[in-house]
C-alpha cells in the first residue's frame, strides 16, 4: 500500500475519528490517555496539507473520549462524548474550553450523532442504559429513551430526522421514531434481536447464535432501512427495520475478534468498512448488489473486499471522506496512529 | 469513571466472555430486589448426644424464629408466611411449626407451611418465600428450615416401596441408601480416599479456626435446652451456643485410621462424610422497597435459584449440575463468584463436583461445613445463607452461591448478594 498519511496522536489512544461534513481537508479525532481506562481525554482537530497532517487546535478533557460528531450547522464546531459522562460542544474559534456542556447521563458517554437532516440537534447514548436528544443551544435534553442496559452505539436515520438506531450490551438493535405518540414505550418502534433464529416459512430453522454485545452500528446512506451492526461475536450483519422479525438480510464473518465500528460508504450502497480488535479494518461489500444467492431465504454471506492491516493495536474508529472521487477512509487505532488511505487500494490486487 | 469497570468491559469484549458486566449487573440496587433483612440459625449440635437430643424441632424453630423477630424489630403482623422447610417429621411437621411460630410471637394473622425437598428443603423454603414476595402474593415472609434427628432419625423416613415401584429400576435406585450409593460414586468416578480425608480435615481446620476466632458468633443464636446427662439421668438447663460437631486436631492422617462404614475396601466413613445433627436457621425475606420504607436493615439479596435433577444414584452430582444453572439464570461466571457454599454431604461428592467445576479450593465453605459440624437435613439449605452472608460481609466481598445435593438424585443452587 503506497501513499498513506500518518499522523501521530502522541500520548492518547484514540477512540473514534471523524471527516468534517464541509471540509475535505479537516479531520477530527477523539482519544484517550491510557486506553481508555484512566485519566484524560484529548480531542485533535488536524488538516490535511501539503505539509501532510497538522494540528489545527486541541482539546484536553478531565476524562477519557469514546466519541464525537462535527456539527451540522457551524463548520467549526463539534460534539465529544466524554467518560464522566458529559457531552462537550467545542468551537475551533475558541481555545482550551467547551462553549457548551450537556451532563446528563450517568455513567461514561460511548457516542454521539448530529442529526443529519433538521441539523438542529444531537444524540448520545451512555452506559447507563439512556440514549438522550439535546438541542446544541440547551443544556438540558429534550427527551430521554430509556433502554435499560449500557447502549454503545445510536445515530439518526441519515434521510429522516425522527428516526433513531441504538446498539446495546443486550444484543438487540432498538429503532425509535419520535413522530410516535409519546406513551409507555417512549417512542420505541421495533427492538431487533439480532442473534435471534431466523424463521423462515418453509425454510429450515437457522440456529441462533449465542446473544454478544452489539458495539456499532450504521444506517445505509442509499437504502434507508437498512442498518448493518457488528460487535462482540465478530460478525457483521445486516437488518431492514422493516421486517424486525425477519433476521439478518446479509451476514459478513472475518474480523478474529469484536468489531468495534463499521461505516456504510458515502458513496456506493453495498460497500462498508469496519475496524477490530483483530488490528484490522476490513472492507466488505454486503452482496446485495448480486442476485439472491440463497434462494431458500436466509441471510446471504456478503465478500469481503480486503483487509487493511497496518495498525499494531486495537483498531478502534474509522470514517469515510465524503468528498473527492470517493473511497478515502481514516482509521484510527490503540496504536496512537491516524492513518488516511484509499480504499480502493485494498482491492487493487483483485 | 470506575477504572476496573471499564478494563472489564474492555476485557468482556475481547474475550467474548457472554456473562461480561453480568457481575456488574447483579450488584445493582432496584426497589424490586428480594432483600435478606434478617438470618440466623442455632448452633449444630450432634445427634443422640449433642446439646439439642432432647429438644423437639419445633421448640429449635420457635427459637430461631424469635431471634428473627428480635434481630430485625420487624412488627410481626407484618410478616404474611413462614415456609419451614424439613425431612424427618411425621405428618411433614405442619401443625408443630403453626404451633411455634405462635410461641415465637407471630399472631393467627401469619400463615405458616412445611415442605421437604430433602437436604435443599430449607433452601427451598427460602426461595419459595422469594417467589411469593415477587410475584405479589405476600410482602413480608419466613424462609425457614429445621431437622431435630435426635427424636426423628430412624427407618420410617421411607416407606416400603410397591412392587410398582420396585419393578422399575431407576425408580427403585431412589431407594439405596445414600451412603451405599456414594460409596460407588466415588469409586466410579476414581475419588481417592486420600483426597478425601484431606478435603474432611480441612473443613474441620477451617471450622476449628473460624470457631476460635468467633465468625460463627454473628450467626448463631445462642438457645436455653433441656438436656438429660446420660451418666447420672439428671436433666438441666444449658444454654447451646456453639457448634459441639467441632473437633479440634483433626488431620488427613488421623481420619486415614478410620475403618470405611459402607464397604470393606471402600473410601467413605464417618470422618469424611457429614454429621448426623440437630438445629434450625431462618432468613427474613421481602422486597427492598419494603425494607426501606420499614427502615430494615438489608444484609444481602436473593438473586436466583436452580433446581435440576441427575441419576438417583449419582445424586452427589446435584450440585455440579445447579449450580452452572442457577449462574447462568443470574447472568454471571463461575469467577464472578467470590464463595462458594457447597453442603458436604459427602467429602466425595463436594470434592468432586467442585473439581468438575473448576472452583478453587479457597472459594469453597471457607468456615469449613457439614462435615465439621453437621447437616440437619432440612435447615442445611437457610443454615448456608446465613454463614454466606456474614463471611462475604466480613471479608467485604459480593457474591455467593449455595448448593447441596438431594437424595433420590436432584440439585439445587441459589445465588446471593451481600450488601
């Protein structure tokens, strides 16, 4: 693999990295001193020059950083979500200090996504079992979803602002759609298992696999139902929301241990990528650009499409560059390195 | 936040551990928690000639239960039923208990039962209780067990089976006698004599030095008795207070003397199997809302329990089947588990079953037990929640399971939070 840009986040370990929606040139990386397990957090703003990666602005926080997400509306500001559970909004215009912080949750913060469409608010879920809604101007959320057990993982529908994903420790995928009358399930839509039996009429019973924490998840950028999710029993899966019942539409096993963060491609509707604890990042197409290969039913095996292999530590974050021809992606690991490659290296040799 | 925390559940994902956090889980407080406010029992005194033989099983449980009532200040209006969980007593003991649990200084208003599942019936009783108060049928309640084997030990524990019965071969195995079929236990499954002189000596050890340094004070209620001394035919008033099954000096060595009691060349004899004993224990049970609002003092809480049955002649083996069962219902490990209380009915059994599960030796019944200082068949099972909870409170650890094996070839385990 030729030309790949390195950067070095001294110290800190990182967590999760994130393109900038308005610039192509400006990353963001959230990470954490000694792992993760104690001790500070520090957010990197870098940009991309000829020079090759530079700090552009730093952030130091109390406590370690799982995540974060660039605001939809003000190109330099963004959201962490911090291990004392608190979520800070940072302005690259204004030094050292958070110009908003949210402290709600009880326990660590494990992610945070801007609303993609109304651009007008944020979510975030945490370890303690909540996922909350916040406006960027309030301190207080606006709505709380109760899910009752540590939820590592919730974004908004990329293409409607009422729907919310949420990946939890119980091995369930849960879809909440806020135009739903507010009542006792709290906007809850469909909660699917994700390591449930298929049943399948007329097919043979698929056997379960044993319930594994869900770290991740994504919602496809071009199919608006589709939502792929990955985590501690190291396969990949895809889910419509449509059919919560109905199990995987499409299964990706290969990372050797837990995937901790998979991203759908920005730019083609099969392709995703995804970073594990193995120390790799792997691409994958879900197959559902080729016809049916199981025609009894039952999720098909999606291919993977090659293996990036140049982190020495836990890979733990990964995104996709939304501008120029498509394909760049930035990987971040325990290894203290933010790489930036092109993805379709990995399959120049097929 | 918690640092350990957070390498668990690092760990929990590398691994794929499926229970990772489920420790974590268990040690939450929810007002739904089934909570132990109060737990006692008597001492454990040795049938025919410890300090209870003369004492009936229902005057032991009238003891206990007015130990309950003064330890916890609770109202005893309030307490709904009492489930007493014993073996031996003709008619199941039923009317005995009722009629104690009056004397302890319950009202009509508290409804009392009797139940047998054999060696786990007071551990039944308990979870019995448990269930009652979570599915909203009581609010307050007794998990109860006693055994006097002084007055009732004897050949009518069972009757003559039928020729139904006997004509069928696993129904009749239910029959052979415990020591009989432990014997050949042991010797299918290759438990050395030596190994188990050794796991009997260190109970003894163990109970001989939590005895000296007073860990079996928290539990015990000290208990006035008649008692007859059998040299001179006089009968006065002692108060019991200490388990007299004890025997201090006791090493693998000395019981490797002893001849075997079931077989010639066997491996079982009185030394490495449990005492024939007399006594009672008692927990208070209800809801952690209701002890807060009563303002109880919470010892512990009831997680779970599992009952599972195995051959009847390999009934030693109950444990090593309840107790994976009753950790998985509560979503943890076997590591997660800080002491075990497994009933020694027989060195044999406990030893092997433990080995099986891969539990280290120092997680076991770290006050020694029933092969130290005895096994009143039905309170064995709430006897162990009460030495569970005060050495997980003393050695300021978390979680605890119990488990015995059931004669005619069953299992039962239950896990416990100390708090």
């Amino acid at each position: 693999m030729a030309s790949m840009l390195e950067f070095r986040t001294q110290g800190f370990n990182p967590y999760a990295v994130k393109y900038s929606p308005y610039y192509d040139s400006r990353i963001a990386v959230a990470s954490s001193a000694n792992f993760g397990i104690v001790g500070n957090g520090r957010l990197f703003a870098l940009g991309l020059s000829a020079q090759g990666i530079q700090v552009e602005k730093t952030f130091d926080t109390n406590d370690a950083l799982y995540d974060l997400a660039w605001s939809e509306i003000n190109e330099n500001q963004l959201v962490v979500a911090c291990g004392d559970g608190s979520i800070k909004l940072f302005d690259l215009g204004v030094n050292d200090f958070p110009v908003m912080n949210f402290h709600e949750h009880k326990r660590e913060t494990f992610a945070v996504c801007w609303n993609p469409v109304t651009k007008d608010s944020f979510v975030s879920s945490s370890w303690d079992g909540t996922v909350k809604i916040w406006s960027p101007t309030r301190n207080q959320s606006i709505t709380t979803l109760p899910i009752g057990n540590c939820t590592y993982s919730t974004s908004f529908c990329p293409s409607n602002p009422a729907l919310i994903s949420a990946a939890s420790t119980d091995s369930h995928l849960r879809i909440y759609d806020l135009r739903t009358p507010p009542s006792a399930k709290y906007h809850l839509v469909s909660s699917i298992p994700v390591h449930a039996p298929q049943t399948l009429p007329g097919a043979p019973a698929q056997p379960a696999s044993a319930p594994a924490e869900i770290l991740t998840q994504d919602w496809n950028k071009y199919r608006d139902t589709v939502i792929a999710t990955g985590g501690v029993d190291r396969v990949i899966r895809t889910f419509d929301i449509r059919n919560p019942a109905g199990g995987a539409l499409s299964v990706m096993p290969g990372h050797d241990y837990a995937v901790r963060k998979l991203a759908w491609s920005p730019h083609a509707s099969d392709v995703l990528i995804s970073a594990s604890y193995d120390m790799t990042v792997r691409l994958w197409s879900d197959g559902s650009m080729q016809p049916a290969m199981n025609p009894n039913g039952g999720p098909s095996v999606g291919r993977q499409l090659g293996v990036m292999n140049r982190h020495t530590e836990f890979a733990t974050g990964v995104d996709w560059c939304l501008f120029g021809m498509g394909g760049w992606v930035a990987s971040v690991g325990w290894d203290e390195r933010v790489l930036l490659w092109d993805s379709n290296m990995l399959m120049a040799g097929r | 936040m918690g640092a350990l925390d957070r390498i668990s559940q690092i760990g929990g994902q590398i691994s794929g551990n499926p229970t990772a956090g489920g420790r974590d889980k268990i040690l939450q407080k929810r007002p739904d928690d089934i909570v132990v406010t109060a737990c006692c029992r008597t001492a454990f005194t040795k049938g025919g000639k410890g300090g209870f033989k003369d004492t009936q099983a229902a005057d032991l449980m009238t003891g206990v239960l007015k130990a309950i009532i003064d330890r916890s200040k609770i109202n005893p209006e309030l307490v709904e039923d009492i489930a007493v969980g014993t073996v031996l007593a003709p008619g199941g003991g039923a009317t005995e208990m009722r009629a104690a649990s009056l004397v302890a200084g319950f009202t009509e208003a508290t409804a009392v039962r009797t139940l047998n599942r054999q060696c786990s019936s007071g551990l039944q009783a308990c979870v019995d209780v448990a269930n009652q108060i979570r599915a909203g049928m009581i609010e307050i309640g007794i998990g109860a067990g006693v055994e006097s084997m002084s007055t009732q030990y004897g050949p009518n524990a069972v009757s003559e089976f039928s020729e139904l019965l006997e004509g069928h071969k696993e129904a009749a195995n239910c029959k052979v006698p415990m020591g009989v079929l432990s014997e050949d236990m042991a010797k299918d499954l290759g438990v050395s004599r030596a190994s188990q002189d050794a796991f009997a000596a260190a109970s003894y050890q163990k109970a001989v030095k939590a005895q000296k340094e007073g860990l079996f004070n928290e539990e015990i209620v000290p208990l006035k008795a008649k008692w007859e001394d059998p040299k001179t035919g006089e009968t006065k008033e002692i108060t019991v207070a200490r388990d007299d099954g004890v025997r201090d000096g006791i090493t693998a060595e000395s019981l490797g003397k002893i001849r075997p009691a079931f077989a010639k060349d066997g491996s079982i004899h009185a030394g490495n199997a449990s005492q024939i004993s007399d006594g009672a224990a008692a927990v208070l049970l209800m809801k952690r809302s209701t002890a807060e609002k009563l303002g109880q003092t919470i010892i512990g809480k009831y997680v779970c329990a599992s009952i599972v049955g195995v051959k009847p002649l390999l009934m030693g083996q109950g444990p090593w089947k309840a107790i994976p069962k009753a950790l998985d219902l509560a979503g943890i490990s076997k590591d997660d588990v800080d002491i075990y209380e497994i009933n020694e009915a027989f060195a044999s059994q406990c030893l092997w079953c433990a080995n099986e599960l891969g539990i280290p030796q120092e997680k076991i019944n770290p006050k020694g037990g029933a092969i130290a200082f005895g096994h009143p068949l039905g309170c064995t099972g709430a006897r162990q929640v009460s030495t569970l909870l005060y050495e997980l409170k003393r050695t300021g650890k978390k979680v605890g399971n119990t488990s015995m094996c059931i004669g005619t070839g069953m299992g039962m385990s239950a896990v416990w939070v100390a708090e």
